[in-house]
C-alpha cells in the first residue's frame, strides 16, 4: 500500500509446513506516490486558460482521476483469483455526497457505497464477500490517494485522573509495517483448529474448520444489533450531518475482529468434525466453554490478512502512553485545509 519496496516478510503460522521460510510479498506504494496525470500531458506551455477550461471541461473522469493497482492483503486466494491485484482510485465529490447521507452513514453502507465506487474488482465479485482485513486496508488506502498519508484526530486520555483531550497526527504510510498477507502455507478455508477444552472433555481431539470473516458478516451483525435497538425502544431520532463521521466510526467498529467473532461464532464455523449441520454447530457452540472460543478469536485474529490498526498515543498532558485502534473521525473523509496567514 505504501511503500516502494518489496518486503520480505515472515511466516507468522508456527505450525506451517513452512515455518523456515519467508514469503516475497507483494510490493505496496506510498500514498503520497500518485501516477502521472493523463490529462497533464494535453496541456502544453501555450495553451490559453480558455483551452486549458475546454480539455478539462471534455475530459473523461478516468483522466481526471486515474486509476492505480494494489495489492489486497488476502492476495485473492480466497475469492478465486488469480492475483489480489486490484484497480482503485481516489474518490470524487460524489463519494462525498455518500458520506454526507445520514441514512447511508447509519446503515454503514456508505463504506460499501465508496468501495463499489473506488474499486474494480472482478467480473461477477460481490463485495459482501471481501474479507474484513481488505475491506479495512481499502478503507485507509482510498483515504490515503485521496486526502494524503497524514491524519490528524483528536483523542481522550483514557486515565481517570486526566481525561484531558488532545489532537494526535498519524503517517497513515507507517500502516505498510503492520499489513499481514496471507499465508499461502496454511491452504484453502476451512482451516482445521483443535478445541482443546471440548477435546479435554471427551478424551478424545475435537477440530473445527473455520473461515476467515467476510464483509456480508459484518453487515449481519449490525443488522441484528439494529434490530436490537428497535425492540428495546433506543432514540432513532434523525442523524444530523454533522454526527455522520461518528456514525460511519460506528459501523467501522462493527466490523473489528473480536466483536463478529465473539457475536456470530456459528457463522465462523464451517463445521465440527466434519458434521456441516448448522443446527447442531449452533447448539454446540452454546455450550462451547470460552477457552474454546478464545482459541478460534485467537486464530483468526492472528492470521486473518489485514492491517494493524491499533496504534500507540501518549498524552501530552499527563505523560501516560496507551493503545487504541485507530479513530475515525470527521477529518479522514473530510480533512480541514489549513488557512492562509
């Protein structure tokens, strides 16, 4: 993503049949690196404002917004690619019309809108079916092609006794360091994880094949949540656009790893011990003891391809330094220009 150079990266997976050896990974470009414009090379020294008006006025949107290749952390090896070689392209003033669409904002689909938008994916590919890590590495590299690599939030101390608030600045480039790829060596979903508390049990190994997350579960999570609040009687009252940023951080964080995992576990299992029957996966997991869950979060969370979206803040005012993900707020789809002295 960002970056000019190709990485030579590690295998993570311990227990891989490749455990000695290291993976050429795929080349990433820094955010700041734009290709050449096409329209540029139309306008020469002589022309007059009013033909440089008329080029601009005649152009195609993909001369005025080239697009530029990526490479999705998953490498396409679980869409049925034959490379996760995609085309992307910095969003435009009608992406900024999603973004300020309450509606759009609280559903999340406004994520969902600006990727369809910014992306080409293969013919016939449902982006409901991309898998979680993507869609975040997608998420901060559009930001990144069309605001620049540096982001400035503002964040909370979370000790009791500050509290004090403060504005924090982040290279999104430095995200290229955290990208996890995916393992070529651990073979096609399921992946097979031993249960050991339910092996303990019964004397005997107890597997599960699970898959890695997609979007669509995501999306089914947020559905039940909102579901949820009907019932319970929660203030639907109308987003204002001012709330929008809040609202699409919101959606963002129904899709971190440990929420769907913890809330939808059946959906993450494929099977048990081979048995595919979701009546009966569902009534196992019920009764799953939370070291088992823990193994399966804990699988995914480490081999899912992805980036690393936790970054390290230190308060200016009280000196504590802590972890958090990484806010989205209303200055990473809409950053303040600074004004003239």
């Amino acid at each position: 993503m960002l970056d000019d150079r190709t990485e030579e990266v590690a295998l993570t997976n311990e227990e891989s049949e490749v455990k000695d050896q290291k993976q050429e990974q795929p080349q990433t470009k820094s955010l700041t690196d734009r290709p050449a414009s096409e329209i540029a090379s139309m306008i020469n020294g002589g022309s007059s404002d009013i033909d440089i008006i008329d080029i601009i006025s005649r152009a195609s949107p993909e001369q005025l917004i080239p697009w530029e290749e990526t490479t999705l952390p998953s490498k396409g090896l679980y869409y049925g690619w034959t490379s996760g070689v995609i085309s992307v392209k910095a969003w435009s003033s009608k992406i900024d019309k999603i973004l300020a669409t309450a509606r759009l904002a609280q559903t999340g689909q406004s994520i969902d809108y600006m990727i369809k938008e910014c992306c080409k994916f293969p013919d016939g590919f449902n982006t409901q079916d991309l898998l979680v890590g993507d869609q975040i590495y997608l998420l901060y590299y559009l930001r990144g092609i069309t605001h620049g690599n540096e982001y400035e939030f503002a964040t909370t101390c979370p000790n009791p006794q500050c509290g004090q608030s403060a504005t924090h600045s982040i290279d999104l480039n430095e995200l290229v360091n955290t990208i996890v790829w995916a393992d070529e060596g651990l073979g096609s979903e399921p992946f097979r994880v031993k249960l050991p508390y339910l092996s303990k049990t019964i004397e005997r190994e107890v597997t599960a094949g699970i898959r890695f997350l997609r979007v669509k579960d995501a999306s089914q999570i947020q559905r039940a949540k909102k579901a949820q609040n009907i019932i319970g009687g929660s203030n639907r009252a109308r987003i204002r656009p001012r709330d929008r940023a809040q609202q699409i951080d919101r959606s963002r964080e129904e899709i971190t790893l440990d929420d769907v995992v913890t809330q939808n576990i059946e959906t993450v299992i494929v099977d048990i011990m081979g048995s595919t029957d979701r009546f009966k996966i569902r009534s196992i997991v019920g009764k799953m003891h939370s070291t088992d869950i823990a193994v399966i979060r804990e699988w995914l969370t480490e081999h899912t391809p992805s980036i690393e979206t936790m970054v390290e803040m230190q308060c200016a005012n009280c000196g504590e330094t802590h972890r958090a993900m990484l806010p989205i707020t209303e200055s990473f789809f809409r950053p303040q220009v600074p004004r003239a002295m």
